[in-house]
C-alpha cells in the first residue's frame, strides 16, 4: 500500500512521538515558553528499554538533556563530565531516582580518570543504577577509550553513543595560532572520531546509534549569524558532518546509523560565554518564534534518532533551529 503521508511529515510524527513520551515523563517545571505537548505522566516508555547510551559531554546544557530524554525511553546512559562532578552526579541521581523507582537508597557511582586509567573515587554501587556519572575529558582519544571502558565495566553492552561534547573557540584568522586550531580539531573531530572507531568494535549490531553533534553555521544563510571569529568551530563542525556522513556508508554495513544533529543556537554556557544579550537578542529576533532554543527543545530529536523508529535514518544531517536556517 501507498503510503499518503509525506516523508517530511512523517518524520516530524515520530519525533512528536517521542517528543511526547520525553515530556510527559522529563516534567521539568518550566512555565511553557515551548509548545506544551499532551501526554499520559503514566504512559509506559519503552523504546530504549534494555539499551545503554554513552552521551559525551552530559553533566549539564545539551547533553544532560539527552541524558534525560534517552533514559525517559528506558536506556541505561553514562553521563560524561571533565570539571563539574556535582552536576554529573546531580543528573545522573535524577535519574535513578525519578526513573528506577523500585530501588531504594540508590548511590552513586563515581568514576575518574586522570589519564592514567586508575579510578581515584569509587563509591559503591547498588545493581540496578540506570545512571552513572564517569569523570573523563573527552578530547583526548585516552579519555574516550576509559569512558568506553568504564561504560562496558558497568552496563556490559553499548547501543547509542551520542558524541556531545564539543569546543568553541571565538579566534580570527589573524587572531588564530596553531595550538587554538589544534584544540578545536583535537576535541571536536580526532577524539570523537576515534571514539567511534573503538566504540564500533563493541556496539551492539545490527541497531547500534551513533549522532553527532553539529551547527547550524555550516550551513547559515544569515549574514550576521556566520561571524569570521567563528572560523576554527565551524570548520571543525565541517569535518564533524562529513566525518558522519562518510561513517555512514561504512559501519551502516553492520547495522549501525550514524547521523548528525545540527543545532541552531541553544541557550548553554558554551553559547552565553562571550555572547552579549544585545546578540542574544538579535539572534532570537530571527528565529521564527522569537526565542532561542533551550537544551530540551535538542533532545527528543536525539532520542527519536536512537530509538528503533529511527532505523532508515542513516547519513543525514538534522537541522534542529527552530528555522532559524531553513
Ligand atoms: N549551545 C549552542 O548554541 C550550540 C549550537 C550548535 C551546536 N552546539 C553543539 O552542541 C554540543 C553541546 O553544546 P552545549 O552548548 O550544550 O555545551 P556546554 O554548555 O558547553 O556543555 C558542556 C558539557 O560538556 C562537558 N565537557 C566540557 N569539556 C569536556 C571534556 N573535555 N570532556 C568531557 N566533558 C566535557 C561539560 O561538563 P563539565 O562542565 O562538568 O566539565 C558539560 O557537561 C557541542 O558539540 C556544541 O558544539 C551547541
């Protein structure tokens, strides 16, 4: 049978869907600037249930958002940090407790890396903890491989990994120096891309996920939203997309999807630092409804890309701005 549904239309029901199943289980008490999206609080969320989503870069912002959203579909998910423990902690302990309610007096595990491998915290852990929090910088490929570690140690099996965590830098061309590119290329393309090479060995198949994280520049028809102090972020996001869309091809031989999500601006400490409100402002001023994102506008797009639904979803990049850039 001929479907009649539009592919485009038929893609934003799934999202809706789990955009639904996010928000009805993820009430974060929030006055409602987003469109408000119905939904049973009781509703049964299953459609990572038994999966275990690695997120980069998830103590706080995007990722803890994605950490949240991938865990209200039921996945196990390991929320990533360099500095901020208590954050990490925080979020992973919101889920255990919101989401794994059968248990009692749940600890936390904490983990950390110091690029020596050795753990220097360890708290000990109850069995059934669908969050934990592991201390590890992943921009550097030591850093992915004892996250990946820490990750099999403790859930044995990985589906999604979200690759999150990113840097950027505000530099000119002639305010830029070999080591500021470096870093950027460093963090956001080599750390990540050897993530996934080490990652790939061990991920479930066929259904394992990859997503990236990307932005709007690459792609920005907005004269003022492409400033030339953006030059090393939004070359490295380049690489990011391509590097994507090329792994699609290879390890979407095995069953895997590898995808990218281009967001436009998202309000996180990563977009305030350096930005005034005046620019806050006008940026807003541009997006279709007058507002910039907030990290859970972000989220259910990744969840939907993890989940099941999202198996024919594989080498794309997914625009998330609100029509900030059509
Ligand atoms: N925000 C935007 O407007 C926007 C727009 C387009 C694309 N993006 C992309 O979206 C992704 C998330 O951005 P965001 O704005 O949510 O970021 P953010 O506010 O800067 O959040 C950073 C998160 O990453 C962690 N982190 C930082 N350095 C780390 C490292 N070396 N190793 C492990 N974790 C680290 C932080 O943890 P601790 O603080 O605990 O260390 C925190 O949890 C990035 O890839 C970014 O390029 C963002």
């Amino acid at each position: 049978m001929v479907s009649t549904i539009e592919p485009k239309s038929r893609f934003r029901r799934l999202v809706c869907s789990v955009a639904q199943k996010f928000h009805s289980h993820h009430h974060n008490g929030r006055s409602g600037r987003s469109e408000s999206v119905a939904g049973s609080a009781n509703s049964t969320v299953t459609a990572l249930r038994g999966k275990v989503a690695l997120i980069t870069g998830s103590s706080k912002s995007t990722g803890a958002s994605i950490a949240r959203a991938l865990a209200a579909q039921g996945a196990s998910v390991v929320i990533n940090y360099a500095k901020d423990s208590r954050s990490a902690e925080e979020v992973a302990q919101q889920i255990n407790l919101s989401l794994n309610s059968t248990s009692v007096s749940l600890s936390l595990t904490s983990m950390n890396h110091q690029g020596d491998g050795r753990n220097d915290v360890e708290v000990p852990r109850q069995q059934q903890q669908q969050a934990i929090a592991v201390k590890a910088d992943s921009s550097t490929i030591s850093g992915g491989h004892y996250l990946l570690q820490e990750t099999l140690r403790v859930f044995r099996r990985l589906d999604i990994l979200v690759l999150n965590a990113g840097l950027m830098g505000s530099r000119t061309l002639s305010e830029i120096d070999e080591s500021f590119f470096d870093a950027h290329f460093d963090f956001n393309v080599k750390a990540p891309l050897f993530l996934v090479k080490e990652a790939a060995e061990v991920m479930v198949r066929p259904g394992g996920r990859i997503i990236f994280l990307s932005t709007s520049l690459t792609t920005a028809s907005i004269p003022s939203a492409l400033l030339p102090n953006a030059l090393c972020y939004v070359a490295s996001k380049g690489a990011v997309e391509q590097v994507a869309r090329v792994l699609s091809k290879d390890l979407g031989t095995q069953g895997f999807t590898v995808n990218t999500v281009a967001l436009g601006p998202v309000d996180t400490a990563l977009f305030r630092a350096g930005t005034s409100q005046h620019v806050i402002s006008s940026i807003a001023a541009q997006v279709p409804s007058h507002r910039i994102a907030e990290p859970d506008d972000i989220a259910p797009v990744v969840a939907f890309l993890a989940s099941p639904a999202a198996q024919w979803v594989n080498g794309q990049i997914i625009g998330v701005n609100g029509g900030y850039v059509v």
